[in-house]
C-alpha cells in the first residue's frame, strides 16, 4: 500500500516537501467499517505521482497515517508520545520518568526555551494533518468525489487539528499553507476562538457530505457533530454544544488508528509508557492532580490492573523508569502497540450534555446522567449531589477526566475550569514539586515553538497571550 507525508517545517512553512512512503494496513476502527484501498507496490511517491488524482487512495492513506501520529505519536526514533501524550504530562494525567529536560519542561509546566524539540514535533505534527487533510479534499474534489465517505473522514481530520490547536496551545497560532506543488503560503497568527471558528465550519462540512452519502457515513456525521460540540463547549456555548450532540449514539467511537506492522504504525503512548518506560501514568501529581488510581508497589502474583481503584483508569505498578528514582506506573488503557485511541465518542456526546445540565454548578441535574454512564462501565456506586458553586463543578471535572482518560481531553478541561468557572490555575494544576524534584512553572498551554519566527507573518515571534 503507498502513502506518502510531506514534511514541512511548522505550520506549513519552511524546508522543501519532501515525500517519503509510510505503509498503513489498518482502518479507521470504532463504528467505521470502512477499509483502506489495497496498493500494490510500495514506492517512493513523488510529488507528480501526489498531483495525480487517480492515486488519491495513497494520499488518503498519508492522511491518516499524518493525523494518527499527531494524536499519539509513535514509536520510531523514541518519539514521544503526541498530543495525548504531551498534554497528559502537562496536566495531571502523566509524570515523567526519565532525564530528558525538554520533557521534564513540560510535565513541570515552565516551557522557557522554545527549541524544545518535543514541543516542536507536536506542534508540527498537528499543523501538518491539518494542511495535508485540506490538500487532499482539493485532490477529492478535482476528482468529484467530494460526496463520500473518506471526504468528510479528511474534513473531520482538518476540525479536529484546528481543534487541537485552539484547546491546547497558547492565543496567536499561525496557520500557514502548502499545496502538493510545494507552494508555500505563509499565515498570521490566529485567535483561539478563530481556530475554534475553522474546526466547526469543517466540522459543518464535513456533516453536509456525510448527510450527503448517507447511512454508510455515520461515522463521519456523529464525529462531526461531537466535534461541532466540543467547539461550542471551548467557547462556553453548552446548550448550543448539547444540542449539537444530542442524535450522537452512546456506543459511538471515533479512533485514530494504530497498527503493529511498523514502528511507524505503532501507538506512541503505548511505546512510550509501556515499553521504554519514559513516562508514567500519574495519581496525585503535585497538589492539585487527581487521584486516578491507588500508589503502591504491585505484590508479585497480584492480578492485573492492581492498581487501578476505577475501571476506567487501568494501571500496574511496574517499577521504576528510565530514572530510577521515579516510580513507573504503566497505563493499560491502550495495551498494545496496535490499539486505537478515541479520539471522539458518545460518551463525549453525553458528558456535554451533562455539563450543560450542570449549568455552571447551579444545578444537580447532571448527575443522573452521569450516574448512567457510570454504570454503563460497571460503576455501580452513584454520586450524590456535593453542594451548589464549586464543588458541583469539581465533581463533573473529576468523572469527566476519568471518562476521557488518556484522550488529550484534559488539559483543555482545566484551563477551561479557569476561563468559564473561575479558578485559579493553582487551583487546578499540580502545583509544589514534580516527581522529579523540581517546582511547576505557572504555563496554562503551550507556546508556539521558535522555528515559527521564521514566518514573516508571525511578526512578534511570541504568542499573543498565554492567557487560560
């Protein structure tokens, strides 16, 4: 099967594209049954070969082998872990557990040198699925099949990396573009909530073309509708963000797939935590971060997941890290090198429902929604209501990080707690020392890497606030 990537520096700028083959035998898994076109052999892919549109299977291919990696990254080169990964550090799902400094930035929350090459690689990353989905709709539509099911696939990849880079990183992110000519176009820096803006008018396209096709598109039309509705949640709209999921089905998934042929294929975050044993899975990290599982060396012969105090936090105690002096606890969540990370779900639909039942800590009526999903995991302990203000409003954070454990969900969600409920950010990030010894900075989100003050348009070579 030939697929190809262009590696492009930043947010579509800088070395000149340069197509390299990346072998992918895997699907989209969840609901979508839908299976990549077999090619027959595999070859170095030029850029004529890209243009051509009777080979538009090989860049859909390309396309998705693009976004997986920005999601999870993988375990070629001791990559880390992408965005799930890197954000997991940087809130309070994941510590670090070895001596690289780059990492130990992150997970302490003080990114002052902004070479930072893990930084760097998924900041590119993103910006590379996100102008790679868009190259290949063009080469969709030059072939008029715009109304089909891999259409909206590759309109949904395109929201969701305006969605990443609106949740995660700081005000101000340039968006550039290159065409599979190598054509470059250089972009100014874009606010948040423009990003937030791009994703859902993807997110609308990408409904209209699976409405389009049909039944065979459900996948697409329940991904874009949870994405419409985490945009509108990041701007604050919850009845708006309700209303938008409300047709999506609770057993619904959207995952980013992984495979076992090739490093390449390989999910990261598994690599990472599992096998080099980099990064740890996190239970109280620093003052502030929550207690996802019990802290305890595993007895040798207990049973698996001893840890774990929550079904959907499942973890082993395994030792140490890289670091000796760090405890290494690994997640199993994703147990293979193979298994597929969702990256949208129902039971995302169903906890925006919640939250805007919560209206803000005003109101108990999102617990029994969230009692029912809980059970639907096998909880069957029901939460009762805390009190009105604050703690509502903590309660509905700590089971919507458990629900989406491990999803890049979560260092949105505190900086969210900052900007639409008031916190303050010692009060929901790890705060004091690191399990590595060192105290947390005062970062809400990620800066724009420095390779970026290449760009013309990027004037300030700064972000335009750090603001939450």
């Amino acid at each position: 099967m030939k697929t190809f990537t262009i590696e492009r520096s930043q947010s579509g700028r800088g070395l000149a594209p340069r197509l390299a083959v990346g072998l992918l035998a895997v699907a989209l898994a969840g609901c979508n049954t839908d299976s990549l076109v077999q090619l027959d052999d595999p070859d170095l892919i030029t850029g004529a070969v890209a243009r051509d549109t009777a080979n538009i299977a090989s860049l859909r291919n390309g396309v998705i082998y693009e976004f997986s990696r920005a999601v999870g990254g993988t375990a070629a080169n001791n990559e880390t872990p992408g965005l799930v990964g890197v954000t997991g550090l940087f809130a309070d799902e994941l510590w670090y557990a070895s001596t690289f400094n780059s990492m130990q930035d992150i997970d302490r929350r003080s990114i002052v040198d902004l070479t930072n090459s893990d930084l760097t690689r998924v900041f590119q990353r993103i910006q590379r699925a996100r102008n790679i989905s868009e190259q290949a709709l063009g080469q969709y539509a030059a072939a008029g099949k715009t109304n089909s099911v891999d259409a909206a696939m590759l309109t949904n990849f395109a929201g969701y990396s305006y969605i990443f880079l609106a949740e995660n990183f700081c005000n101000g992110v340039p968006i550039s573009t290159t065409t599979l000519t190598g054509d470059l176009t250089y972009g100014a820096p874009q606010s948040t909530q423009a990003l937030l803006d791009s994703a859902t008018n993807r997110f609308n396209s990408a409904l209209a073309l699976a409405n389009a096709v049909g039944s065979t598109a459900a996948t697409q039309q329940y991904a874009a509708r949870v994405g419409i509705g985490r945009a509108l949640l990041d701007a604050g709209r919850f009845t708006e963000a309700a209303a938008a999921v409300a047709s999506v089905p609770t057993s619904f998934v959207f995952n980013a797939p992984y495979s076992e042929n090739s490093t390449g294929q390989n999910n990261g975050v598994w690599y990472n935590i599992n096998s080099e044993k980099r990064t740890s899975a996190a239970s109280g990290e620093g003052v502030n971060g929550l207690v996802f599982f019990r802290r305890a060396a595993r007895p040798t012969g207990s049973p698996a997941n001893f840890n774990s105090t929550d079904p959907r936090v499942l973890v082993d105690s395994v030792g140490r890290g890289l670091s000796t002096t760090v405890p290494l606890y690994a997640q199993n969540k994703y147990p293979t090198r193979g298994t597929v990370i969702p990256v949208a779900s129902g039971v995302e639909a169903r906890l925006i429902e919640a939250e805007a039942a919560l209206n803000k800590g005003t109101s108990a009526a999102y617990i029994p929604l969230l009692n029912t999903l809980r059970q639907s995991v096998g909880i069957t302990t029901p939460l009762t209501d805390p009190g009105a203000g604050n703690p509502r409003v903590r309660q509905f954070f700590q089971e919507r990080a458990f629900f989406l454990w491990l999803t890049a969900h979560r260092l949105s969600d505190l900086r969210r707690m900052i900007r639409q409920y008031g916190f303050t950010q010692d009060q929901v990030f790890p705060t004091g020392q690191t399990i590595f010894g060192s105290p947390y900075g005062s970062d809400v989100n990620l800066p724009i890497p420095f390779q970026e003050r290449n760009n013309p348009e990027f004037t300030s070579g700064q972000c335009t606030d750090r603001n939450a």
